[in-house]
C-alpha cells in the first residue's frame, strides 16, 4: 500500500494510461496483459510496463521507491540484447486529481510520482521465436542471425566472482525447491520421487564437472530466462524479459542457459534448433561442451520448469488450471530423458 492517503489505486492508474495511449484517429483500444508481477499496456507501436505492488519471497514491489528501483535495472539489463526496445522510463505523476506521464530525463515536474513505468516498442508478436516455431516457418537464417547476437553476448558478458561452494549450492536449493512442490502429495505426479532422487544422484556424480566451470570462469552475468517467447526474430533479432530482479539468477553457465533455450524450443515444437544453435555458440566461445553437463543442465532446467508450472495451481486464483499439471508431465518426461542419456554415457563408459 502506498503511505500517501489520495493515491490513486491501480485500476484508476491502468484507465488513464489505457486512454493515453490510445492511437490518435484510429480507433484502436488499447491491451492490457496481466502478468505474475505486472500489467502491460499496448497501444499502436508502445508498450508500457506497470509493475503490480506485490510482495513475495524473493522480491517486494510494494513501494514506489521499490517500482523504481526494479525499472531501472529492467532498464539496464535488457537494453543489452534489446537495445531499440526498451525506449527509457516514465514518471505516472498525480497533481491535484489529475495524471500525467512525465519522461524520467524531464524531472523534476510539479506533480508526485505515484508510479514508475517502462516504455518499450511493440514488437510484432507474429516475429516472436514460439510463433514462428508453431508455424513451422523458422529458417536458417533465423537461427543464423541469432547466433550473431548471442555469441558476442556471451563472450562479453561480465563474470562475477562466484566461488564453487557458492554456484554448487544454488543449484542444490533449486533442486530442493523442485522437491519440494513436485513431491506434494496434492499434484500425484507418478515416479516424482525416483526422477529426483536420479537427480540428486547427477548431480553428485557429475559435481566435478560443475565446479570445473566456476574455476575455469565460464560463469556470465546472462538473461536469466532465456525462452523463445522471448526472441523476437526482427533484424537484428533481440531478446527481452531478462530476470531483473536478482542478479543471482542471471549469474549462469552459457551452456547451462543455451540448453535451456534448447528444451524450450523443444517443447515449444522444435527440437532442431536448440542443439544446433548450442554447438555453433560453444564453438564460437571456444568451448566445447562435455555431452555430460548438458543432460545434467537440462534435466535441472526441465525440472525447474515442472516445479514453476505445477506452482501456478497454489495461487489464489488460478488462470488456466487446466493447463499447468500436462504442461509439468512434459517437462518432467524431457527431465528423464535427459537423466536417461547421463546413464547411458555412463555405462558406455564403463564398457
């Protein structure tokens, strides 16, 4: 809640901004999308960002001072892979009973600032990587193209001064996180606990390859959550919707983040493009990938998605219920899968 008695609430803050962006002299209303954290505006060619003041484990929005913060590092970390997208930040002020939206570069202004906002141009949804992927239409010289973005990316990407202890274990608490929802008597996934018990095993045996990337510094500050409805395939392509809220959880392998980019175009409806773009990266970042750590980084990434999709049914009101417990069963049979190639490599090993 806001400490300010006249604030407007939410709902009068989305009618102003739906009214002002509506295109002059065509007609179009103006979309919104609810999101977990945040409500988007779409209006002709803009796009505006309001964040919802929530509160939970791992962020709290509920201040305007928090709002602000949270769009300048949205600001920061997508601008670089989406640099002509996010355009800059707005200022919604209220001034005696009236709004208006103030860009942050023309502040100070005679109103209070009651919400802060990102202003980004509207990509062309028919060009994002999940749509193109479900038409069947994604060519070569998509996959091209995105290789030339994500190549300089990665190999210019800051590298934090992560210790092994310190990756090892956020690995381990997100696996125990996944434990603990997917293990829930409530959501009766058959043979949960023996596919995360074979990975706890993974990752015990394969720990010496996973601390082998923090010493050899192939841990990058990355995008955190890097998904085809995240590309958009324009040209250059660009890709939005990095995690700002936590460093923590951009702090990646590229091999660890590419594969996941591989198991979402997967269940997106390609499993081509994923494993090809990987190889051409690693190779361009000169550094070729043990065939192990890539089933052990996607049967982690895989279980992670399960976890987050059954998570949706534990919310108060539960968009799509029927949408979430098949959407886990897929992620969890590509988990197996992966752990079911770890074995395989083991025992051909030992032959």
């Amino acid at each position: 809640m806001e400490t300010v008695n006249d604030t407007p609430g939410i709902e009068a803050k989305l009618r102003y901004l739906q009214s002002t962006l509506a295109p002059a002299g065509i007609g179009e209303s103006v979309r919104r999308v609810e999101t977990h954290r945040a409500w988007l505006l779409l209006g002709g060619e803009r796009v505006v960002k309001l964040k919802k003041p929530v509160r939970c484990p791992f962020l709290d929005f509920t201040t305007v001072h928090a709002r602000e913060r949270n769009a300048h590092a949205e600001l920061r970390v997508n601008r670089r892979l989406a640099p002509r997208v996010y355009l800059g930040l707005l200022a919604l002020q209220w001034d005696d009973g009236v709004f208006s939206l103030v860009a942050e570069e023309q502040l100070p202004a005679p109103g209070r600032t009651v919400d802060w906002l990102v202003s980004m141009q509207r990509l062309p949804a028919e060009r994002m990587l999940d749509r193109v992927i479900a038409r069947g239409e994604l060519r070569q010289r998509d996959i091209d193209a995105l290789f030339e973005v994500l190549v300089p990316f990665y190999r210019h990407a800051p590298r934090p001064a992560l210790g092994e202890d310190e990756y090892l274990q956020r690995l381990r608490d997100e696996l125990a996180a996944s434990r603990k929802v997917l293990a829930s008597p409530r959501f009766e996934l058959p043979q949960i606990h023996g596919l995360l018990d074979r990975m706890d095993r993974a990752m015990v045996r394969h720990e010496d390859l996973l601390r082998a990337r923090v010493r050899g510094r192939r841990i990058v500050e990355g995008h955190g959550d890097l998904r085809p409805e995240h590309v958009c395939l324009i040209e250059p392509p660009v890709v939005i919707d990095a995690l700002e809220f936590d460093v923590r959880l951009r702090e990646v392998d590229p091999l660890d983040e590419l594969s996941f980019l591989s198991l979402e175009c997967a269940m997106a409806g390609d499993a081509a493009i994923g494993p090809q773009l990987l190889a051409r990266c690693a190779d361009a970042l000169d550094d070729p990938p043990p065939a192990a750590l890539l089933q052990l980084h996607t049967a982690h990434r895989a279980l992670l998605r399960a976890r987050l999709s059954v998570a949706h049914l534990l919310e108060t009101d539960v968009r799509t219920p029927q949408k979430w417990l098949p959407q886990a069963g897929r992620y969890l049979q590509h988990a197996g899968d992966a752990l079911d190639g770890l074995d395989a490599q083991e025992a051909q090993r030992s032959h």
